[in-house]
C-alpha cells in the first residue's frame, strides 16, 4: 500500500493528537497517561524506543521503565514541536518532526545563567491503529548537533 501524504484528513490529525499526548505526558511527568500511548497487549514485547544517545530498548515494561527514570530526574522540560509531518499506510503511521527542548539544568550541567538547557532532536514516531485507536509502536529522536547554513545546504 502507498502511504498517504495528506496532511489535512482526520486520521493524521487523530496521529498529531497522540504524538503531542505523548510529549505532553513527559512534560507533567505522567507515566500513566504515556502508558496509554504506547502500544499494549500481543503489541507489548515489540516495542522500540531509541531515545537520543541511547542503546535501542525493546518492549513495552523496559520503555516506560526508561520514561519513570527520565522523568524522575528531570526538574522541568518543555518541548516545542516544528516540521510535523504524517504519512499514512493502512494501519500504521509515521510522524516525523523536530522536538525542540527546553529544560532546567544547573551552569555546571551545561545550562546558562538562567539555569535553562535547549537542545533539538529529529524525531520519528511510528503509530499503529488498534481497536483502542493509535498507539505508538516506535519512537526514535536523534539529536540535531549542529546547525547548517541555508547557504551550505546542497
């Protein structure tokens, strides 16, 4: 099946809705509420999250094991969402887009003099449709380390 590039009809924005629930659940700390977004039951053991920096983790338990941990230990984060795009294929979606971060971090972490941090990733979130609605199958954020020129761009 050819994906589906349209931006504009119910089912991506009903992806759109679960992908900004999941950033908002770490951005209140809420492990219940991304527990809903991921996907769950026969669904459960393949699971894939790459988080940025970090070995791939398999299956439903290690993944949010991994959220609690985040979030435990962050004192604030906000994400910016930008270039969120949706593909759609029958029972599976992907959402691509750039997740900026702004979260607390102390001068001698590597936070500024407002004690803030930001940083970018590349983000691409893989949503299968279930009898419960969309439920995130695969997330992998990679970081955007440096900035290009629009001029170097090819």
């Amino acid at each position: 099946m050819n994906p589906i590039d349209d931006q504009t009809s119910p089912e991506a924005d009903a992806v759109r809705e679960v992908n900004l629930a999941l950033w908002t659940a770490v951005e209140e700390g809420d492990i219940d509420a991304l527990g809903a977004i991921w996907a769950d039951g026969a669904d459960a053991p393949s699971v894939t999250c790459v988080h940025p920096g970090w070995p791939a983790l398999h299956g439903r338990a290690e993944i949010l094991r991994s959220y609690a941990l985040i979030m435990a230990n962050t004192a604030y984060v906000q994400f910016f969402l930008t270039d969120v795009e949706v593909k759609l294929a029958g029972e599976v979606a992907v959402l691509s887009c750039t997740a900026n971060m702004l979260t607390g971090m102390a001068e001698e972490d590597g936070g500024d003099e407002t004690g803030f941090a930001g940083g970018r990733a590349v983000v691409t979130n893989v949503f299968r449709r279930t009898p419960a609605g969309w439920r995130l199958w695969l997330h992998h954020a990679s970081p955007v380390m440096a900035e290009v020129d629009a001029e170097e761009e090819i």
